[in-house]
C-alpha cells in the first residue's frame, strides 16, 4: 500500500541547488509529525536550512545518513501509518528512484529572463502558477535574486513569484538608472509595464524594501499589498559601517568581516557565498555603481530617503518582518509601520531573515499575499 | 550572465574583451589569424589549437601572423609595449621560450628597473605549459620556475575557466610583463563564467576546498589532481584544504602561511620539474616563517626529474597522479613531532 506512504525528499532551495548534505536529523523514528516541523538540518554549498514537514505523518524510517550527501529529490526518509509493515516500506524504499542529476532542470527550460529596460539588461525569474497576482519580491543593496533562495519556490506553491537583479547587481547590466529610490522604483514598474504584469503583491527586503514601499506609495492601485523585510526608509538610522564596508572591501578575507554581519549566526557565511559576492563585485563597472548608489542613499550613519514613514491607514495593507539581531538597521524600525500592518519580529535572526529563518518568513508572507 | 565555457574560450573571450575596450591591444603570434603568407582564408587557424579563431573577423589586422621567428616577434612585442601598445604575444609551446630568452629576461624584465621607472612594458606573453599531450620532452615542459626567478616578470598560471578570464583580463590591463602558462590539457575544461569582464587581482590565491587536516598549495592542472586526493581522503575522514596559488610572481604567501598554521601539515604539489621548483620554494618559505606551525614534515609530490617522456605509458606515470597526491597527505599525516 505505497500510497500510505509519504517519502521525505531532499528539497530544492533556489534555482541552482544540484545537492545537500544531512548535517543533523531532529527526530527519532516514531515521532509524530506534523505539516512545518524541522525534520532535519541541511547543508547545500551556499548555507544551511531546515527541512520541514511538507505532510503530517508518522516517521518510520530515517534514510539518509548525517554527513552524507544527496541529490536534489533524493529519498531522505519515509512517513508511514503503524498498520503499513515494514516489508512494505522496504519495498518502497527499494523502487524509489533516485533522480538523474541536471535531468529536470533542462525538462524545466532557462532558469532566468532577460529583459532591457531603458538601456539596461536586466536579469529576472518567475516562477510559480500562471494565474493569480505576482508576489513581485527586490533584493538589497549589494544583493541579487538569489537572497531569495529559500523562499522564491516555497513561496511559488501558492502564487506567482518574481525575483530580479536590480540594475548594478547580480546578473544584471552594471549600469544606474537612477541613484535614488524613487527612480529605482520608477525603473521597476517600467520593469513590470514591459514583461506584461499590471498588478502585483510588492515586497522588499532592505534597499528593496524602501524601492518597494516607494513603488506602492506611488501606485496605491497597482499594489495589492507590501511586504518589508528588515526594510530600508522606515526610520533614519543605518549601519553605514556595513554599506562602506561592502563598497570598500576588495578580497575575500575583507567581505567576509563585513558580511558576516548580515547574520545572527556568522558561521552561516560560507566560503561559497563570500566567493560569489566577491564575482560579483569584481565585474567591470560594479565597484563604480556601489560606490555610487551606497553613498547617495546612506551615508554617516544615516538614509537619506524613508518613504515607509509616508504610509499611511489609506496605503495598501502592509507586512512588517524584522530580524530581532538585525546589526544593519534596527529592528526597533518595525514598530515605525503604519497603524494596522502585521509586525513580526523574529528572534535568532539578523539582517537577512528571510535566509536564516526561512520557514517562518515564507510562512508569514503566505498569509498575507493569500488574504489580500 | 554566467554559463559554462571551456578555458580556451575563457582566453578568446577575455582577448574579444580586452580588444573592444583598448584599442592599444595587439594581437601577434604563429597563425593565430590564418597562416603568415599562406592563400587560406584569414582567420582560419586561430593558433596551433585554435584559441584566437574569430577575433581577425571582429578586431582585423590588430591581430598579426607572424614569421615562425620567436627571437624576432617577442622582441617587437616587447618594443611595442614599450612604445605604449599592450601587445598580446602568443608563443605556442613554452618550451620555445629559449630562443628568446634575453628579450624576455634581460629587456623586458629590467625596463622599468633600469630607467628609473620611466619605461613600463605592458606586454603578454601567452605560452601553452604541462604534459599529458603525448607531445614528448620539447613540447611539454612545465617551465613556470623559469620565469618565477626573475624578478620583474609576473607569472600567471590559472586553473579554470572563470581564473583564466579574469587573470588575462588582468594580465591585459598589467603595466608589467605578464608570462600567461595555459595548460593545454586544461583547454576543454568547462566552468562557469560571466560573459562581462572582470579582473581578478594578482597574489591572490584561492583556497578551492576547506580542510582541517592537511594544507595541498598546488596551482594549473595539479589543482584538479589534488581535488581527486582529496575527495579520495575525505572517504578516510581525512579533510584536505587545497590552496590554488593562481599567480606564481607575485606570490601570495600570507594565504599558504595561515593555511599550514591551522592545519599544521603541507603538501607541495608541482608539475614542475622538483629542483628550484614552485614546491621547493613554497616548501623553504613556509620552514622558514611557520616552522612552528608545522606538525611534520612537508611532503612534495613532483614528477622525477628527467625530461617528459614520449612513451604514452611513461608519460602518465610521469605526471603526478591524484592517487601520489593521497599517499603524500597520509605520509605527512603519519609522520609527526610531540
């Protein structure tokens, strides 16, 4: 009765995720699981995440090994009910078939778009349904689509996602449209004209945070709601301490310092993650562009732009998520939200959240993109 | 956008790049356009192994055949770069070095040294290194120390695709000589790279897996024998960290120092020949400025020290192999001081 069998496979965070390594089972054989439980700790070559529980069920069998690698849909353990044997589950275990590495990625067609935006070349993904209103989601300063490793594919099970590299980042021309937020934002809802999307749920995360609130500041209709995470223009104060850092750090032992301030737990930054920001900074133009962007929105200690204390009863319905150990701009900024916004304030976390608490944020922006 | 190419494509690219930026870059070389004299169409060979096929179509007679005189088109080049271009000069096999050594050495090494700093010679020199291509002794040499003992020369010697397009970029863009060392059975070895240009700055080696145990600092095609060793040891719980010098001149001994002081143990592996070798030198330094880091003795993994053989069979027990490398890793492991 293979149907009364759930496996627990190894999931796939991100667009490029090939394998992980199970650092840490969290349950024994025999314990009750219910639907977003830590399952395990695993480790991909960027950073470490828990696998949740996807359906409730009683854990029969561990599979995978700690310290061991797998491969993308791997079977890391089954679930079954006391009445299925375990002749069964062993016949389970047997035809599971192991995945083809990188077979399914090319059935998927090109992880990214392209699309020139006034003379920008600008990288984007979407992914998720064809139907509904797109949780369109920007990265921080520095950042590309990638910080949303964790979240874009969790998050595409219920509705339309779009993740970019804003102009001067990742993947995309490092060229400015503009060196201020409300001409970033003007430059995303040209973005959003050319590849067809009118209305959107907008989210943000740090400088993407105040393009975000600008972009619904200044298209109330064509926002369904706003979604901030550890958010750029809800109050003045900025550690520029981590901005000039980031612009002046020129190897790997220096953007290591500084980046590590980005998490509560330092050690989440990998030799992987510093070397692909290092890429980054390295192509022709970018040290240019940071330079330039990081000095004109922040600068002494201080923004120089806040539009998300311009929101206001009559905006659209805003989700405020906040790392409690947020080192780059105060958590304290969560309580500058507008009357009536939901307010998360989570702990264990730093600047990026959504990456060190990853099940909790996609949790929160699921209730809120699905109840507006 | 970042896709997977091979090194040699990571060469034409960061050529393709480099011209379109600076009009002062030169091209010159045997065939690296279509045959010096020849009735062929232009642009046909691109080099002995094809790496500039395409670029006469896109940047003409800034690439230049020329005649199979090394002593003649290295010494033009290096007056060229004198005068002011940034002339990329392609010499095939480093092995032909010899014939043109005072050019080299003694000119373009001891310019900017000899007048004061007023002349600066931007040139590069591109040579094919390493065995394993069944091209016997005169074709296959892994000259880098050559070149690593004179001051005034940068030594360059990348590992992959996204090392080599950043480093010739670099090379380019250099305001001294540049010897570029591509290994030729490198050249169909594919990574991922950006299609834009970057530089990636000299004396920054690369540490391409982290260990606790057992320092390798290895550079070119030996890095990827050592990833062998190392995914090998790891089965034995053994966890290696692999140093990727990238640039031999200048050399970035702060990166190998802080390795072997948390690991305590070091590995030297060199495709060179082993007397005054890079893992000669690596070995004396770090004696030298972490002896009491070390927890025994430095082990060097080199080929003999005898010409490359022609004989297929000797050839591939000349080249140092992945399973030589993990032998040394658990020699050093065995040995040790209380």
């Amino acid at each position: 009765m293979s149907s009364a069998i759930t496996p627990i496979i190894m999931p796939k965070w991100g667009l490029e995720m090939r394998e992980g390594t199970v650092s840490d089972w969290l349950v024994d054989v025999g314990t009750r699981i219910t639907v977003g439980m830590p399952i395990m700790d695993v480790d991909t070559d960027k950073l470490s995440n828990s696998v949740e529980a996807p359906d409730p069920g009683l854990l029969r069998r561990r599979i995978a090994q700690a310290g061991e690698t797998y491969l993308v849909r791997a079977l890391l353990g089954v679930m079954a009910e006391s009445d299925v044997s375990d002749a069964e589950i062993d016949a389970f275990v047997d035809a599971f078939e192991v995945p083809v590495a990188g077979a399914d990625d090319e059935d998927a067609g090109p992880a990214y778009d392209y699309v020139e935006v006034d003379g920008i070349r600008v990288r984007y993904a979407r992914r998720g349904p064809d139907e509904g209103v797109p949780l369109v989601l920007l990265h921080g300063f520095g950042g590309d689509l990638g910080n949303w490793l964790f979240n874009i594919d969790a998050l595409a099970e219920s509705f339309p996602v779009i993740t970019l590299d804003l102009p001067g980042h990742g993947q995309s021309q490092a060229k400015l449209p503009a060196k201020s937020v409300a001409g970033l934002s003007d430059f995303v809802a040209k973005l959003l004209d050319q590849i067809g999307v009118a209305k959107v749920h907008i989210g943000g995360h740090s400088m993407g945070g105040a393009i975000a609130t600008q972009f619904a500041l200044t298209h109330p209709k064509r926002t369904a709601s706003l979604t901030l995470i550890c958010s750029a223009g809800l109050g003045k104060e900025i550690n520029t301490g981590y901005t000039d850092g980031f612009i002046a750090a020129t190897n790997k032992r220096e953007l290591k310092a500084v980046v590590e301030q980005l998490f509560a737990n330092p050690e989440l930054v990998t030799r992987s993650l510093v070397d692909d920001l290092l890429k980054y900074k390295r192509m022709d133009g970018v040290p240019e562009v940071l330079e330039a962007l990081g000095h004109s929105l922040f600068s002494n200690g201080l923004q120089t732009e806040t539009p998300g204390l311009k929101l206001d009863a009559k905006s659209p319905p805003v989700l405020v998520i906040w790392g409690a150990k947020d080192q780059v701009i105060p958590a304290q900024h969560a309580s500058n939200a507008p009357a009536g916004s939901t307010v998360a304030v989570i702990d264990g976390a730093g600047h990026m959240v959504m990456l060190e608490k990853a099940n909790e944020v996609n949790a929160l922006i699921k209730k809120h993109v699905g109840s507006h | 956008m970042a896709r997977k190419i091979s090194m040699k494509q990571a060469i034409n690219e960061a050529l393709d790049l480099e011209m379109a930026r600076d009009p002062l870059v030169i091209c010159m070389g045997e065939d690296i356009v279509g045959g010096a004299g020849g009735n062929g169409e232009m642009d046909a060979w691109g080099g002995v192994l094809g790496v500039t096929k395409g670029l006469y179509a896109k940047h003409g007679d800034r690439l230049m055949d020329t005649p199979l005189s090394e002593s003649a088109y290295i010494g033009a080049a290096i007056g060229a770069a004198a005068c002011g271009y940034r002339p990329v000069a392609e010499l095939m096999f480093i092995d032909f070095m010899g014939v043109c050594f005072d050019q080299i050495y003694n000119q373009a090494a001891k310019f900017k040294y000899m007048f004061g700093g007023k002349a600066e010679t931007p040139v590069v020199i591109r040579a094919m290194v390493g065995a394993g291509f069944r091209a016997a002794a005169q074709h296959s040499q892994m000259l880098t120390p050559l070149f690593t003992h004179i001051p005034g020369l940068k030594v360059v010697c990348p590992s992959t695709p996204y090392d080599t397009k950043g480093l010739l970029i670099q090379s380019i863009r250099d305001n001294d000589p540049v010897i570029f060392c591509e290994h030729k059975n490198l050249y169909g070895f594919e990574g991922e790279v950006p299609e834009g240009s970057y530089a990636i700055p000299f004396g920054e080696a690369n540490i391409v897996r982290e260990g606790k145990h057992v320092t390798i600092v290895t550079y070119g095609l030996m890095v990827h024998r050592s990833l062998e060793a190392a995914a090998e040891l790891a089965k034995e719980g053994i966890e290696v960290e692999i140093v990727d010098l990238r640039t031999l001149s200048p050399l970035d001994m702060d990166t190998v120092l802080d390795s072997v002081t948390k690991t305590g143990r070091l590995v030297c592996v060199d495709e060179a020949s082993p007397r005054c070798s890079i893992a000669a030198d690596i070995s004396a330094q770090v004696v030298q400025h972490a002896f009491g880091a070390l927890k025994a003795g430095i082990e060097m993994v080199t080929p003999p020290h005898v010409p490359v053989p022609f004989s297929p069979v000797l050839e591939d027990l000349y080249i140092p192999s992945g399973a030589q490398i993990a032998i040394a890793v658990r020699k050093t492991l065995q040995g040790g001081r209380k």
